[in-house]
C-alpha cells in the first residue's frame, strides 16, 4: 500500500511536484498520465527513495519512508522493483547478468536456480536465448524488455514502471501489458505506472490518475477518466492539440495555429 | 531598496569566496565518502571480485606507463646531477641523489600523477556515465549500494596497488641512473653502486610507499567522487573526467608536501 500527501519536490527554482496527493491500494495498479516534463519520472523516483522531496510524506505499508535514513531505505526498497525509463542497463553486463544481477547479489538461490529464474523472466517478456548479449547489442525496445525483466526478476511486492510499453510494437506492447496485468492478478502486485499510451492505460489500470501542474487533478476507473468532465483531463486522455493545457502556453498555440491556417491555405 | 550591481572589487572577493567555499564543501564530500567507503569495506559481501578487476584495471594496465616515466626520470636525473655536481668535483655522490629523490620523491609522486591521469579519468569517465545514464539510480533499485558495490573496490584496489607500482618505478628509475651514469657519462660502476647502496635507507622507501598508498585512496576516492556527482549527458561526463584529473593531480602534489613534511 502507498499513500503518498502533500508531496513537493523542486529543482532549484523550478518547482515540479506541488502538493501531490495519491494513494494506491495493496494489489492495485495505478496508472499515472501526464504531459511530457510534468515530473511523472520524479514522482517514481521520490516513492523509490532515489530522490528526497522537499516536502509531504510518502507512506510504504505505513511507513514513512521520507523520514527514513539510507539504512532503512536499504531494508524498504527490498519490497520494490522498478523499470527505468531509459531502460538503464548495466552495459558492462551481459542480459544474463543485469536481470540476475539483484538474485546473485543477495545470493537467493543456488547459480543453476538463478540461471533457470533469469531465463524464465526473459521468455515472460518474449525474449529467449539472449542471455550472452551486452546491452548495446539490443534494439531500444529489447533493452525496455531486459529491464523489466530484471524489475520483476527478485519478485517484489510492490512494481514501479516508467512507461512500460513506449518504443514497442503494438503486439509486443500488449504482450507486456497482460504480463503486467498477470504479475497483478496471480502475485498481487502493487503498482504505479507511467505511461502516455493511453490503450494500455485503459487496459492495465485499475485506476487513472493525471499529474497536471505538480498535482494529481483528478483519479478514477479507467471509465470515469474515459468519460471526463474535466476539460484538462478530457483534452489529454483525447490527444487534442487545442485545449486547456496548450492555451496555457501562448507560444505554443500560436505555432499550432499558424500551421493550421497555413495548411489550409496551401 | 534597490540592488546596486557589485563592484569590481567585490565581485573578485565574491568569486574567490565562492570558489573557496566551493573547494571546502568539496573536501566536505570526498571525507564523507572516505566515511561510507570504510564503513562498506567492512561489511559483506566483500567485493573480492571486483577488487581482482579493478587492481587488474588500476595495476597491471598502469605498468607500463609508470615504468617508462621512471626510467626516464631516473636518467635525467643521473644526467643532470652528473654535469652539476663535475663543477665542484662531487660526481661520487650522484648514486645517492639518484636513489634518494627517486625513492623518497619521484618515484611515488611520479606514479601518483600518471595514475591519475590514467586511472582517475577511466574511473571518472565510468562512475559518470552510469550516474547520468540512471545505472547508478538502477543499482540502489536493485538492493546494492552503490558506495559500496563502486568506490569501496576502486579505492581499496588502488591504495594496495599504487605501492607496489612504485617498488616497480623506484627499481627501474635507479637502474635508469645507473645506466646513463656509468655508460653515458662513464662513472665508476663500483663507487656508484657502493654510494647507492651507503646512505639509502629502509625508511627512504617505505615512506615512500605509504606516500603512494595515500595518493592512490586521494585519486580513486576524488575521481569516484566527481564520478557520482556529473550530470548533464555527455557533456558532464567530460567534465567530471576533467576535474577528477586536475583535482587528483593537484591533490597528489598538496599531500606530498605535508606528508613530506611530517615524515622527514
Ligand atoms: N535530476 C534533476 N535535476 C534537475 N531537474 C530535473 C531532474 N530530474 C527532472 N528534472 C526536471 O523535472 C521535470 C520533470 O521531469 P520528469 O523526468 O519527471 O518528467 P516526465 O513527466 O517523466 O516526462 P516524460 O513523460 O517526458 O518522461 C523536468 O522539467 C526536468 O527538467
Ligand atoms: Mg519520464
């Protein structure tokens, strides 16, 4: 169980997280959407313990996990697996070794067994004998594969994922999506995911939340999101280039404007 | 109130302040890491792979280019003693010149400046391209920290290792005087060796090495440091490499003086 409140994380002056409320209950997957650069990221990295907010709490099964030492952040994130954005492969390491890599460190199981384990969360993620490739012999979405599996590898309770299934095709996108909906329902996996693709927010979610201005503005069931009143929400979860959120930025409108008319007039 | 824009003067004061405070917080930082490297070398698991490779990477890789500037600098140094000491007839005592910098001095500090060139941008460049590329973000996810699993092999790997570089620089850079003394500028071999060996002492060369074993921790520790905190792409990571270099070669000079000045 999550419970994050009132949580603000700023970079110098700029302020990215503003008071952000969320919770997400044991066993549920929370989808967080949000515009690009809105610090969906940060937010991850704030509940994982890899950035200090400056302010509010983050509750992990009730412990307060911002007010916690590096030693007992050690013991808490033991409960977490997290898929990284950018895939961050170890790339001194082979596939083998990065997925292995938290199993053989706390030394889990025997080598035969780990080696077994690693193999079978390579085929969960449709990859097979890849074991002895290094990470920069792998497409961008092999490498986000090879992450996840290395995410899911030691088991944890509690999946954090940064956009799981950007940069894949539409079949391996989905084939990542009933994994994640199967860690869920067969382990009861607590999750928070990122991602922009709205057909596998609506697939995966059990509840939608949107970051908009350092604030959760609105969470609900995937339906409820679908049918918004919320002009911010509606706007987005559409993919509409005219709304509340580009009107915010005059520039911006006035580009996509100018190319608009100027479309019509050629 | 309105803000006059500073003067020249206080803009200088300001920016040697700034810099001053900057050198202070950095030194702040590299003590702590020395802190949570000692405190993770004690605990399991103890890393004794990753010390192989990294003594691997920092020792057996370094041989080269430390042995070829200890010969050359053994020589010049004969060289120079050599024609210097003719003027008042001291030529005898060019062996002990030759031995005593090299141990007591060159030897380490020669090694130590190489190593940081070599070792400390290697280290630098590594540690940051996993920090700006989320690798290190990845280990700590991952149950491992990062101190631990990174710095602790480096900076044991290069304090034990250093040392035994310099027994290494300090044979070969004797051996180097030797041979431009006697054939190139035809000392007697004998009176040579013999003053070599009359007033070279045990504690010229563990000084020595204690010296080296001091700037091999400096080096790996300021480079791990510079490592962990690039950001900004590639771009960062070319500049964490350079400042882990000048840092490390500057800290390399600053130590042997103090330590000079307490061993001696
Ligand atoms: N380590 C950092 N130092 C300074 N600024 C940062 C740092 N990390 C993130 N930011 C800033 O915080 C903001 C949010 O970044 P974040 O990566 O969370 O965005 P995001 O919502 O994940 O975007 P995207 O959908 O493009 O991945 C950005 O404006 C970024 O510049
Ligand atoms: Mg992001």
């Amino acid at each position: 169980m999550i419970e994050i409140r009132g949580l603000a994380k700023r970079f110098g002056k700029k302020v990215v997280l503003d008071g952000l409320d969320l919770a997400v209950p044991r066993g549920e997957n929370m989808v967080v959407i949000g515009g690009s650069g809105t610090g969906k990221s940060v937010l991850l990295k704030c509940v994982m313990g890899l950035l200090r907010p400056d302010e509010g709490e983050i509750r992990i099964d009730g412990e307060d996990i911002t007010r916690m030492d590096e030693e007992e952040l050690v013991r808490v994130r033991r409960k977490f697996g997290m898929l990284f954005q950018g895939s961050a492969l170890f790339d001194s390491m082979d596939v083998g070794e990065n997925v292995g890599f938290a199993l053989r460190r706390l030394r889990k199981f025997p080598e035969e067994r780990i080696r077994e384990v690693v193999e079978e969360k390579l085929s969960m993620v449709g990859l097979r004998e890849i074991q002895r490739l290094m990470p920069a012999e792998l497409s961008g979405g092999m490498k986000k594969r090879v992450g996840l599996a290395r995410a899911i590898a030691s088991e944890p309770d509690i999946l954090l994922y940064d956009e799981p299934t950007t940069g894949l095709d539409p079949i391996m996108a989905d084939v990542i999506n009933d994994l994640i909906v199967s860690l869920r329902e067969r382990l009861g996996v607590t999750s928070i995911t990122i991602t922009h693709d709205m057909a596998s927010a609506y697939k995966i979610a059990d509840r939608i939340a949107m970051l908009y201005k350092g604030r959760i503005v609105e969470t609900g069931s995937p339906d409820e999101i679908r049918s918004t009143a919320n002009p911010v929400v509606a706007q987005f979860v559409q993919g509409r280039a005219r709304g509340p959120i580009t009107d915010e930025s005059e520039e911006f409108v006035r580009f996509v404007r100018g190319r608009a008319e100027g479309g019509k007039g050629a | 109130m309105t803000e006059r824009p500073p003067g020249r003067v206080t803009a200088a004061v300001e920016g040697i302040g700034e810099r001053v405070y900057g050198m202070v917080q950095e030194l702040g930082a590299v003590s702590t890491l020395l802190f949570r490297v000692v405190a993770g070398a004690v605990r399991r698991p103890f890393e004794f792979g990753n010390i192989i490779k990294q003594m691997e990477e920092v020792g057996v890789r370094s041989i080269p280019v430390v042995l070829v500037t200890a010969t050359f600098t053994g020589m010049v140094l004969a060289l120079q003693s050599f024609s210097g000491f003719e003027r008042f007839g001291a030529t005898s005592l060019v062996g002990t010149v030759v031995a005593l910098s090299i141990t007591r001095e060159l030897g380490p500090v020669f090694a130590g400046l190489m190593v940081s060139g070599r070792v400390g941008a290697s280290m630098a460049a590594e540690l940051g391209t996993m920090k700006v590329t989320e690798q290190i973000d990845a280990l700590v996810t991952l149950a491992t920290d990062p101190v631990k699993y990174l710095v602790v092999p480096r900076v044991i790997a290069a304090t034990f290792v250093l040392p035994v570089l310099v027994v290494f620089a300090d044979f070969v850079g004797i051996l180097g005087g030797y041979f431009v003394a006697v054939h190139v500028m035809g000392a007697n071999p004998h009176v040579y060796v013999a003053k070599t060996y009359q007033y070279l002492e045990f504690r010229d060369i563990y000084t020595g090495l204690v010296k080296a074993a001091v700037f091999g921790s400096l080096i790996s520790l300021i480079s791990c440091h510079q490592g962990f905190v690039a950001r900004g792409g590639a771009e960062g990571v070319g500049r964490a490499t350079t400042r882990a270099v000048v840092t490390s070669s500057m800290m390399v000079l600053v130590s042997d003086y103090f330590m000079t000045s307490l061993m001696f």
